[in-house]
C-alpha cells in the first residue's frame, strides 16, 4: 500500500511525527508491525519550497524527493537539510533541479542520485488485473478499533495521566495494556492519585527492571493483580517509596504476592507517633554530637541520623 500526502507539512520534526503517528495506526489496526529497519514500512519525502506569498494560491517550487531513509530520525534531518540547501540555492539566485536525492547518514546531507522522469516518461497505462476496488461495497466489518489519539484522549480524561506517561503508554502497546489491566483491579471509586501512581510505578521502575534485564512487558512473572495490590500499599503507606523499589524487584525476579513479601522481608512501616518519637530520642541520645552538627546548619548529619532511625526501627 502507498499512501501520498498533501503539501501540508512544513517541517522535518512534522515530517517525522506524522510518520511516527502512521506506524502506531498500522499497528494499532495489525496491518502490520511497521518496522522501518525490517522493510515493513518505508518512507519517502518530496521537498517544494515556496515563497511565503505564493502559500494561499498554492504555487509550490521545483520538487526534489529523497530515497534511502531508514530511520524516522533520518526522515526528519534530511528534510531540514534539504530545506537549508533549496533556501540557500534560491537565495543565491540559482535553479532546484527535479531530481532524486538519496540521504548520507555518515555526511548528515543529500546527494543527486539522478534527475526526475516526468509523468509521460513513465508511459503510465492501466492494469487490466487490478479492477477498481469500491470499499462501501465491500461485505465486510469496516468498524476500526481504538485509534492512539482516541486513546490519549481516554487516558485523559478517565485517568487523568500526565502527557508524558500518556505517550509512553500509548506508544508502547503491550505497557498500554498493563496498565489497563493493573487499573482493573485498583478500587473501582478509587482517586485519580492511585492512576498516577500505577502508571507511574510502571513507565519508570518497572520499565527500568525490563531495560536492564532484557524483558519485555509480555514476558513478566508479575501478575497485574498483584501489582495493583503493590500500587495500594504504597497508597495507603503501608510501605515506603524505597520499599516499594525493594518489593517490586523480587516481583520482577520471583513473582508473588507483595504483602507476603513486605511480611517475610519487614518492610512494613508504621505512622505510629509515639513510636518514631521513641527512636529519634534515641538516636539523638546515641549520635549528641552529630545533632549538634546538624542543629548548627549541617544539613547532610541528617541523612546519617535517619540511617541511624532506620537501623534503631528495623
């Protein structure tokens, strides 16, 4: 399938993201994986420049396109340099040629491959296989299923995610579903913090252990359940956030269930106030001179004395 756009991006970075934007519809509608570097998708660019008068009437310049992009980052840096080269060469008072360039990923610049064929060149005529194709006459489901802009704009409003996490989660698919299935067991009248959290939890430190172990999120040995109960002791404080770093590593290594975890490993902490009043009394009593150096302005004792707190409380 070939799909030709209008004169309507401006830019490299545009170029690039409307790209970027088609793979993850082809995926999200398993056309196909769309891997540029397997050949699943490929993508082409023409260049026209145009006098910003000439906009409105739609007169466009002598177009150039560019072949051998394999990378969305190479579609958008050629487009930015061929923009430069054109402007500098009309500026100068010099003709673009219709030509076809190729991209030089070593140089960062484009190179002449061979002037353009015009239409007649071409010596077009009809395949008489391949009859036109009516799609409305079809007899087939034509519904499509959730479009990733459909699905940022749900993840929104019913979440109330940050833009960053959104993207993440869209982009990544499988780590889109996760997180779904983690949400479906959160508390149903549950606020928006807990969604925060759990998507939090998931495109930072999850996605970290994945990065450095080579997993992928359909390869987990943690169960979704679980994860969500883990997400609601963080809540609820039933564990720090350090302890919860601690817990999901096991999980991430051994599977489980996180409160037999945070049982077997101690990891509980308490809001207990007479309690943390006992240890900080005597940890000020065991360390005097080092609360003296943090009550005369250094701030760094206090990291030693929480230490100290931490070893007291177990």
């Amino acid at each position: 399938m070939e799909l030709v756009t209008e004169p309507d991006i401006f830019s490299g970075e545009q170029a690039r993201k409307f790209a970027e934007e088609l793979q993850l519809i082809l995926r999200y509608i398993n056309v196909s994986d769309a891997y540029m570097e397997k050949g699943q998708m490929r993508v082409e660019v023409n260049i026209s420049l145009s006098k910003i008068s000439n906009l409105k009437s739609k007169i466009l310049g002598t177009k150039v396109e560019i072949k051998n992009l394999n990378s969305f980052r190479s579609v958008e840096r050629s487009v930015n340099y061929e923009i430069e080269r054109q402007t500098a060469m009309l500026e100068a008072g010099e003709k673009v040629k219709h030509e076809t360039r190729g991209w030089d990923e070593g140089t960062q610049k484009t190179f002449s491959q061979r002037e353009k064929e015009m239409a007649h060149d071409y010596r077009y005529f009809p395949e008489p296989d391949l009859p036109p194709l009516k799609i409305s006459e079809l007899d087939f489901d034509l519904s499509l299923p959730e479009l990733p802009s459909e699905k940022r704009k749900r993840f929104k409003e019913k979440y109330g995610l940050k833009e960053e996490q959104i993207e993440i989660l869209v982009r990544d698919i499988s780590s889109g579903k996760f997180f779904e299935s983690v949400v479906s067991h959160l508390d149903i009248e549950c606020p928006s913090s807990l969604y925060l959290l759990a998507a939090n939890y998931i495109v930072s430190d999850l996605a970290g252990l994945m990065k450095e172990k080579n997993v992928s999120i359909d390869n987990l040995k943690i169960n979704p359940e679980m994860f969500a109960k883990l997400v609601g002791m963080a809540a609820n404080s039933t564990i720090s956030s350090r302890g919860v770093k601690d817990v999901l590593k096991i999980m991430f290594e051994q599977g489980g269930n996180p409160e037999e975890i945070v049982k077997e490993k101690g990891l509980a902490q308490t809001s207990d106030d007479s309690f943390i009043k006992n240890i900080v009394e005597e940890v000020i009593k065991n360390n005097p001179a080092v609360a003296e150096n943090f009550k005369n302005g250094k701030e760094n004792a206090l990291q030693f004395l929480v230490g100290q707190g931490m070893k007291l409380s177990g």
